[in-house]
C-alpha cells in the first residue's frame, strides 16, 4: 500500500510540473494580428498575413482572409520575428508546406532548420525538411505531403556566454518532426547560419520564420522558455 502511494504521489507530482511548464508557455502569435512581431526588411514586400492557408489539387497554397493561420502568401517576401527574446527554451509550433515551397525556423533568429517539400525522398542533404542548415541532416525523412500540417518540437540550448565571451556553442538538444526523433545533441560550431538576423551570437534572441523564399504557413506555434 505505502508502495502505491508513493506511486501515486510521483504520478501526482509529475503532472502537476508539467501543469506548471504549460502554465509558463508563451504563445507569440494572437491568431488575429502581426501583433507581437516585426518584419525584417522593407515592409512593402510583406507578403504575411493572417487567414486560412490550404492548397489546392496541384498543391499549391491557397490563402483565405478569415482564420487563424499565420501565412506567408508568396515568395520574395521578407521574414518575420517575434518582439521577445528568447535563449534556452522548447519551441512548438506547426507548419504547413505547399507543393515545391521552401522557408525556415530561425530560434534566436540565427540557427536555421530547414522547412521544404521533401516528402518521399530516400536521400536527405542539408536542404530538406527538417536539417539544421550547415549542421546536420535528418537522421530519417519524416516529412509528410505537401499541404498537410506538421508538427515540430524542438528543444533548443542557447550559446553560452561569460560576459562579452562565448563559452559554449548551441546545442539542438532535440529535434522531433511528427513524432519521430531527426537530431539529437546536435551542436552548432560553426556559429550563426546564413540568413540569420545578424551574424554575432547572443545569449538571446527571437523566433523568426523566413519568407523570402516560397509560401508558407504556422499555426499553434508555443515556446516555453527554460530557466
């Protein structure tokens, strides 16, 4: 009996932390609005808006005022980033890739994981869905067909500094697209990858998604910051 209630305590008691992690979730996108976030560039070549993204019979997207998806509607735009910075902390959110179309998750704004349409591919390189841009390849391709929502949860370890002096690199912890485990303690050594918000590493920075290259969208994107 004295076994059991120790089991039910621990079960208790690690339900109630992950309640308190939940509790200390960010989300940085409202579902209405850019509110919360800034554009990268000049602004006349936004193309982000918030509405319903599909595609269509050949996979491309198709974008709709009303809903709550955060979209990038076409390429040669320019990227978007949160107001708030971040350093160590779990990033989730969902993507939705059309037909063809290319983009990227920035944490910091400065470590790219690839975004692409790479479903069905045997050979993975540096540019497919999920790579971490000049650092690793996916272990496997879990990347699903154009259109359909899918789910990244990453697990990010900022660069660590002593005052002005970097003393450790990044590490992506862990990298799970749909469920199934494509990085584990993948350390950057190189520094920031290209695209980034700048070139100089920080102990913070924010989420930023790049919308220079092709259409895409986001939705239920969570980070919960580690202390």
């Amino acid at each position: 009996m004295r076994r059991l209630s120790i089991l039910t305590f621990t079960l208790i008691f690690g339900l109630g932390t992950l309640a308190q992690s939940g509790e200390k979730a960010i989300t940085p996108f409202n579902g209405k609005d850019l509110t919360g976030w800034k554009l990268r560039g000049d602004a006349k070549k936004n193309k982000w808006e918030v509405g319903t993204a599909t595609v269509d019979d050949k996979g491309k997207l198709v974008f709709k005022k009303g809903g709550s998806d955060l979209v990038n509607t076409g390429g040669g735009g320019i990227d978007i980033y949160t107001e708030q910075d971040f350093g160590d902390c779990l990033i989730e959110l969902e993507v939705m890739v059309p037909k063809g179309s290319n983009s990227g998750i920035y944490p910091m704004g400065r470590y790219e994981i690839q975004i692409l349409d790479s479903f069905g591919r045997d050979k993975l390189g540096m540019g497919d869905m999920g790579a971490i841009y000049s650092v690793a390849v996916p272990k496997l391709n879990a990347c699903l067909k154009a259109g359909e929502w899918q789910k990244y949860v990453i697990d990010f370890q900022a660069p660590r500094f002593d005052g002005k002096k970097k003393v450790g690199n990044t590490i992506f912890k862990s990298v799970v697209l749909n469920g199934k485990v494509i990085h584990e303690n993948a350390e950057v050594l190189k520094g920031a990858t290209g695209g980034s918000i700048n070139n100089m590493e920080a102990p913070v920075g924010p989420l930023m998604f790049q919308g220079d290259h092709g259409p895409v969208a986001f939705r239920n994107i969570k980070i919960t910051p580690k202390k």
